[in-house]
C-alpha cells in the first residue's frame, strides 16, 4: 500500500507501474538487478545506513517548531559585518519563495537567462555606483573569501620588479574584521605570503610588501582617512584592497574615489537575511586592469543574431572549467539568489532610500553616542558611521546586563563594549540600549539628533549613485511585484521542465525542506551571537554532522566550505595540514585524472599543490597502468589524488579500491570529490571505498536549490586521522595546533540553507534516501535505453549500464551535417528544454543526468524532443536544409523571430517553434536570440546599459 503523506512519494517522480514500464525498455527484471549489475560487488554496502525512517511533511515541520524555539533572538549589535535588515515582502514573497527564482541553474545557457542575468546586472551596478569602480563581479561567497581573493589576486598582479625581487607582504589593518584575517591566514600559505598585521599608521611599508587590506569603516566603527598611507603605498607599487560596508558608501566617500584597486565586503544589509551566517552575496569591484585576472562570474552585455541587446556570462575563459590549474580562482559559483536579493532592495527603495535608510541608522548610532557622552562615558569612535566603541569599568558586566535585557552587544576588551545599530533600529530600541547603562550612572532622556558628523567631514560622498532607470521606477509595491514577474518569465527552471545537467543534480528543492529559512527563529540569528542563544541550529548542525558522517562513512564534518570548490580547497589544505604535522612537508603532488572537473585542478594550485595528470583508458576509467608509474614515481612526494566517484565518465569504476589502495602504499591520500554522490547513497560510501576525505555538495545531492547561481554548500567529512586538521575558526576561541585556520566568515558557512539538506535526510529517511539513489541509476539507464538508437552512449560499466547520468556522444553530428553540440543545446530551448551538460568532460558530447525526482512522462518528453532533433540533423545531413542555414543553427526562436513579417528561412515557423505537438500546450519562449559571446567579451560593459540607450528607446517606439 502507497501512503500518500510519505515524502518519498512525492520526492521521487516514476510511480510503481511506470517503474515496471521503464524496466522493461531497459531489458532488466527489476531495480534490484539494475543496481548488483551497476555498482561493484565489493563497495556495495553490507547493511542499511543508520538512520531513522522518514518523517512526513507535516511531523517534520512539527518537529523543525520544537527545535527552532530553542534558539534565541535577541536584539543583535554585535556587527562585524552582519546587520539586521529589513527584507522588503515583495523580494521575500516573489524571489526568495519563489520557485521560478530558487530553482533555475546557473545562467550558462543565456538565452532562457535572460531575466536573472538582469537581475545580477542591476547587483553589479550597485556595487560598480556605491563604490565608484568600474567593474565588478556577480558576487562571491562571504566577505573573508573576497578579501582572500583580492590578496590573492594581487599576487599574481604583481609588478614584473615585485616578481623579480620576490615581494611577498601584505599588510591587513589590525582593526579589520577578525574572521577576514582569519581566513587570510589560510589562504595565504600555500603561497608563502608573510601577512604584516597593525596599524596602518604606523607600518613602514617598503618594496618588500605588494598588497594591502584596509577596513572602511574599521571594526570599531572608525572611519579612517587612508590618504597619507595609500600615497606612500602607490610609491612602493602596493596595491590597495578596501574592506568596506556597502550602506555605508551612500554617504561615505567611495574608496574608488581615493585610490582602491579593489573593494570587497558584504552585502547582507541590502534585504538578506542574517540566517547565522549566510548565505550572503560578497560584493567584489575592481580597476579595469584586473578584468581579465577577478575571480568569480561576471554579467555583460552583448546583442543577439538579430542586433538586439542580450546578456550574457563574460569573459569566461577566465573560469577554471576551462583554464582549470591556471585559472584565475577555483571558484565556481556565486551567491547568485542573495546577490539577486539585495539588488532588488536597491531597485526597490531607490538611490533616496538608500540614502535615507543610511543615514537614519547613522542618525541612531550619532545618538546614542550624543546621550552615552552625557552620562559621563567615553566614545573610542570619532568619525563613525553605525558602530561606536565605549569605554566601560567592566565589559562584561555591561554584556551581561545587556543580554538580560534581550540585547547583545559585542565585547571588545575588559573596559569596552561595541554596538552597531541597524535599520531596523527604532526610538524604543534606542531606550532601551541606554537603560543597560543608565543603571550605573543615572537616568538619561534620549533625543533622536540628525547627525552631520559624516556631512562634516572630509570624507563625506559628495558623487550621485543609482541614476539608472531601474533604481528609479519601481517603488510601488504593484510595480516592483510586475518587474519581478517580469524577469522571472524570462528563464526557464525547474518549474517548466527537467534540467538534465550532468554532474549538477538538479533535483526537487520540496517546499517543506524550504519553509523553515524565512523563520525568524533561524533567519534572524547573528552569526557570533552566544553560543547558548542558538542550541536549536548547534541541535541541528550536531545532528547534520551524525547523518553525514553515517552517510559517507567518515568519522567528523566540517560545514565552514560554502560551496563545493571551497570543499575541495578546504579537503586539500587539511590533507596538506596531516603530511606537515607527519614531517613530510615536501609531499606536494596532486595526481589528477584528465577526467576531472575543472575545479580539481584549479583547488590543487590554490593549495600550492605540484599537479600530475593521470590518463584515462578508452573506456573512460582511471588508466592504471599510467597511475601506478606516477605515484610510484611520486612516492615520497605524493600528497593525493583527487577522484570523482562514480567517474565523470558516468561509470562505476571496478577497480577504485585498487586506485585507492596504490595512493595509499605510496604514502597519499585519497580527496574523493563528492560530485556524484547522488549515485552512492544507501548502496556504497566514500569510506567504504577507502577515501580519506571527501566534499559533499549540499546543492546537488542534499536538495539545497542551486538559486540561479548559487547559494550552495560543501562542507567536508573526514577518516579519524584527520579529524583534528579540520578547519578552526577566531569565533571558537579555540586553538588546535595542527588544525588551519578558518576558510569561510563564519564557524558553519551558510547555516541558514544547512535546515533544506537537515530536511532533505530527515524526510526521506533510511529507506528513502537509497530509493532516491536507486531512481537516479533507473532513471539515467532508461534515457540511455531510449535515446541509444539515436545517441550512442559514450562509456558504460562492464554489463552496459550507466551511473546515474551518461555521455551522449555527438561528435559525428560535425561532420555529417556542420551540427555542433552547442547547436543542440540551443535547439533544445525551443522544445523547452534547459540543455544537458555541453562538452564535459568529452568535446563535443551532452552529459545527461535526469535525478531521481522527474517522472517517466517528463524523461519521454525529453526523449522525445532529443530525437526530434536528431530527425532535424538526419534532414540537414541527406541535403535537406543548408548546412549553414537551418531550424538548428537559427536556434533558439524568439517571438520577436517568429513573429517578423519578413520570414526569410526555408523552414516553417511552426518547425521552429512547434516542433512537436505537446510544445503548443505549453510553450516556454526564449526571450532573445542566439547571443554574440565573442561581441560580449570584445566590448565588456558589466553595468546597466546608459541612460541614453532609454532614452533612444523611447524616441524611437
């Protein structure tokens, strides 16, 4: 019998008969048959996992309540970069809860992007305008990261004399944000980068330093004037990072306008949760010089075929999918919901109410320092924009007396205190922080004063900001509802059709798993708030931890990496941590299989890995003959091998026991990237295999929504011999010798989405969770079994079976009729479809892997649709339609194309748009043309296009 309320009824697609159906075309008895003749006799695992069974929807929900009330949230003036904000309903409502927008996949394919690429346009721009730099990216993982990739950056900017004389110094201001040093601590050993901390001045900066990072304002709440230091620096060609709070930019003198290089910081208090943690969307600006070298993904504008303007990711041979160990970074992701958050906060209220919301929190902050002045204390900030620092006989006390009260300030030192106020500071608020002090010095009648401290000052803004028509137009709620509305409809997601992206996992994000992150019980809790203010999230993280480990069968977890590239470089730094503890600081080299993804090689050079490629066989496993040599060879210098398991290829390979065993006899370790753990689940395990560490992404597997470009996680979990490497954080106050430092902003990364993949296993249960991985192998064997007379398969297992995904090789297509994958990909648009993986890890193939979410009537519709196509190839190829000029190469088929009274194509438009007669009930219209990439890179503009181009519109309609 079916229970209905199971949620593994509705998480996983085929029903029982459908399963029988799909069964018999793949030529197997059952799915128990399927999984003995794919995965490997001697990894499968020999009892079911230790986990409880699953929770329906509604006992899980009631469950997540009971847990949620033991968090506590008090009034937060901690700062340190994370603010209370108001999130305004409309972005709530129709972005943050909003499938449409949760559910999309990274924007590669543009033209069924178009509306999130303008959405993340219009983030750049806030970022290019409050900072006044002229380029900036679509966001990065936290604000520590940032930095670390501006210092990092930096050193591979370095002047040809900096190289020459091998200038390594970098100075960090001693009042930055501690969780920033921290993490730069980390990310600057693997290249012998001597960090210089103090005060900027007092520091004698010489030849011998190429880099600097200065707060703005600092971690007291000062704002500085760097004038003096920055122009002693440029005269040593030091190039100048600038940590700064982006509301504060509204009045602030911009860092553009005196001499960054670079401007990184957070921007959570543009309408993102606090979500203890994140995630949050890092803002990263730079000079014009640094285009080519930013990390991260960058939105520009280029035009269609047809000569209109479309957007498009730039300048993306930069991206380690393609430069992999010399990329500029290994990131592979942004935070691409939140970054879309926050610049709708900035359409919403405009350039006047952010400059309002500005300086009303800085009217507060001026206020309480005016009031706590006539009590008798001392104010350490001077010029200051939301945080004042003050001088008390016992910090402690006062923290305490505060937190009695529901409020938590930030301790500083045993004589003083910080308190960062924020918009949603109100009059009460402000009593009710003076009450804390008014007990020892008397009573205090507070007055809300207009501040002119900043307008005063030197470093007042005095530069317009936000003059583009989006941040200008839409301020009523009816007409931001409709812009959002708008845009969405311009992409295509998860709530129109599969997205078979092999190697991504686009599975169901269920809308209970979600529900929980807009609590306030966990959506509105500091990061560094005490640690017995959130016993339901260490409840949960606690509990995550024991899944995982049981899971992967390893011993601990570490959930600071925030997305999977982090994962990787995290794994690898904490391998590099056990060899230095064990004496062998020389063992250095990576073995990477020339399968592997992009990313591998690129976290390999960032953790100053020596990287050897290891060939594959014509089968596309490991060839073993070729990692034997190397690791012999390598053998008292080998560090690791990175592996994928199941391979990129698709497969299960045999021998990965014996792979890990000839790393292990050699002195490595074994860095199991978790890619594809969506095929291990239940049936086998890392630590089965034999792997020492290994990622997990938590936005593949685990069910966290990949929001168009992120936010994503990838926290690691280790054997028992490197437990104690794993990353520690300045937060913990705990010092363990051998661990690295801290690789995120916060102790457990973005803690807030960590509840979706805590749902995800609760949900499912043991049982469940390996159903889930058995659907995914049925599901990809039946595409393979229906599409094999069309689209050979390129590797399989030794009895002709796929993993949960396969390579569909296309390379014939080239030659017969001038066909190339990416010309497939876009024809699918018009069958609306989201393509499969283009071109990795084999040229010209599409990687299929449909998840165990999609039921056979969606996996027969994009069958259906890629045979379709394989009919419009077969047409081109006996002479049909021109080889140059056809239904695929004119693909997609925009509205604006079919709707021309001048159809000059020898196709019909019903061919292009209606291929197949189910498209008519549903039609998803891609909203431009095949876009123009190398127009795009040769004429890079990463901000809104000029107000003249409106203008131009408007005389022209």
């Amino acid at each position: 019998m079916i229970f209905t309320d199971e949620f593994a009824h509705r998480h996983i697609g085929p029903r029982p008969a459908e399963i029988q159906e799909m069964l018999k075309v793949i030529g197997i008895g059952s799915v128990d048959e399927l999984i003995e003749k794919t995965v490997p006799a001697n990894i499968r695992l020999d009892k079911p996992m230790n986990i409880e069974e699953g929770l329906t929807e509604y006992e899980y929900l009631k469950h997540l309540r009971g847990i949620a009330g033991k968090n506590k949230v008090f009034r937060s003036y901690i700062g340190l970069g994370y603010s209370n904000t108001i999130v305004p309903a409309v972005i709530q409502r129709n972005i943050l809860e909003n499938p449409g927008w949760y559910t999309a996949y990274t924007p590669y394919q543009a033209e069924i992007s178009q509306g999130r690429l303008e959405a993340i346009l219009n983030y750049q721009t806030v970022v290019m305008d409050l900072t006044a730099m002229p380029i900036a990216n679509a966001s990065l993982l936290d604000e520590a990261t940032a930095a670390a990739e501006a210092m990092s950056m930096f050193y591979e900017m370095r002047s040809p004399a900096k190289k020459k004389s091998g200038a390594n110094r970098f100075f960090i201001s001693a009042t930055c944000f501690p969780q920033v040093v921290d993490v730069l601590k980390t990310r600057s050993v693997p290249f012998n980068i001597e960090l210089v901390i103090g005060n900027f001045n007092e520091v004698i900066i010489d030849d011998s330093y190429y880099g600097a990072l200065l707060p703005y304002p600092d971690a007291n709440g000062e704002v500085n004037d760097y004038s003096t230091f920055i122009s002693q620096a440029k005269l040593h060609e030091v190039q100048i990072c600038v940590s700064a709070d982006l509301l504060s930019l509204a009045l602030l003198s911009p860092p553009g306008e005196w001499g960054a290089d670079c401007v990184v910081g957070n921007s959570q208090r543009f309408g993102v949760p606090l979500g203890y943690g994140g995630p949050h969307a890092a803002f990263f600006a730079c000079r014009d010089v640094y285009k080519r070298n930013m990390p991260g993904r960058i939105i520009g504008v280029s035009v269609d075929k047809l000569g209109n303007p479309a957007l498009r990711m730039a300048l993306q041979t930069r991206e380690q999918h393609i430069k992999r160990e010399r990329a500029t970074s290994n990131i592979c992701t942004a935070q691409a919901l939140l970054a879309i958050m926050a610049g709708m906060y900035a359409v919403y209220h405009g350039p006047n109410g952010i400059k309002s919301i500005a300086q009303r929190v800085h009217n507060y902050a001026y206020s309480l320092a005016a009031e706590l002045i006539k009590l008798g204390y001392s104010i350490r900030s001077k010029l200051f924009f939301d945080t004042i620092v003050v001088e008390v006989d016992k910090a402690n006390d006062i923290v305490k007396r505060a937190e009695d009260k529901g409020m938590n300030f930030r301790f500083v030192d045993s004589s003083h205190v910080a308190i960062s106020l924020d918009e949603t500071c109100s009059f009460n608020d402000l009593e009710d922080i003076l009450s804390v002090f008014t007990l020892i010095n008397g009573a205090s009648e507070a007055k809300l004063l207009t501040s002119k401290l900043i307008l005063n000052s030197d470093l007042c803004r005095t530069s317009e900001f936000l003059a583009h028509p989006v941040f200008n137009k839409y301020h009523s709620e009816t007409e931001m509802m409709r812009y959002i509305k708008k845009l969405e409809n311009k992409d295509l997601s998860l709530v129109h059709s599969m997205i078979s992206l092999g190697s991504c996992t686009m599975k169901l994000n269920a809308a209970a798993e979600l529900m929980p992150i807009t609590w306030p019980e966990f959506a509105d809790l500091h990061p560094f708030a005490p640690k017995h203010q959130a016993a339901g999230y260490l409840e949960i993280i606690r509990q995550l931890n024991q899944y995982l480990c049981e899971i992967t069968g390893l011993a601990a977890t570490s959930f600071q990496p925030n997305s999977g590239a982090q994962g990787e470089y995290t794994g690898l730094m904490v391998i590099r941590a056990y060899h230095s503890d064990n004496g062998n600081d020389n063992r250095k080299v990576a073995l990477i299989p020339s399968s592997a993804h992009g990313t591998n090689p690129a976290s390999a050079a960032m953790a100053g890995m020596k990287i050897v490629i290891v060939k594959c066989d014509e089968n596309g496993n490991i060839d073993l003959e070729d990692l034997k040599l190397k690791a012999e060879v390598h053998r008292t210098d080998l560090s690791c091998l990175m592996v994928t398991y199941p391979s990129t290829h698709g497969v299960y390979e045999e021998r990965i026991v014996e792979i890990i065993n000839i790393i292990h006899q050699n002195g490595g370790l074994v860095y199991m990237d978790g890619a594809n753990m969506n095929a291990q689940v239940g049936l086998t395990s890392p630590g089965k295999i034999g792997a020492d560490v290994c990622h997990l992404n938590l936005h593949k597997t685990f069910a966290i929504p990949h929001g168009g470009g992120g936010p994503g996680m990838g926290p690691i979990c280790v054997a028992k011999h490197l437990i104690n490497y794993l990353p520690n954080h300045v937060s913990n106050n705990v010092e363990h010798t051998p661990g690295i430092h801290a690789v995120s902003s916060t102790p457990y990364g973005s803690s807030l989405i960590l509840l979706i993949s805590y749902g995800y296993i609760k949900l499912l249960g043991c049982n469940g969770l390996k159903a889930a991985t058995e659907m995914a192998i049925l599901n990809a064997n039946y595409i393979q079994a229906k599409l094999k007379m069309h689209f050979p398969t390129l590797y399989v297992g030794k009895n002709g079976y796929c993993a949960h995904e396969m390579i569909l090789d296309c390379q014939s297509f080239k030659k017969s009729a001038n066909v190339e994958v990416g010309d497939i990909a876009k024809r699918l648009m018009d069958y609306g479809f989201h393509s499969p993986t283009v071109s990795f890890p084999v040229h010209d193939t599409l990687m299929v892997e449909p998840t165990e979410s999609e039921s056979k009537v969606e996996l027969d519709r994009f069958c259906e649709a890629m045979i379709s196509i394989k009919k419009e190839i077969d047409e081109i190829a006996a002479g049909q339609y021109s080889r140059e000029e056809n239904v695929i190469k004119n693909s997609p088929h925009p509205v604006t194309m079919v709707t021309d009274a001048d159809w000059k194509y020898d196709y019909s438009r019903e061919k292009a748009v209606f291929p197949l007669s189910w498209i008519r009930e549903n039609k998803f219209w891609p909203s431009v043309a095949k876009i123009d990439n190398a127009y795009g890179d040769r004429n890079l503009i990463c901000s809104c296009p000029p107000v003249e181009s409106y203008i131009e519109k408007e005389l022209t309609l």
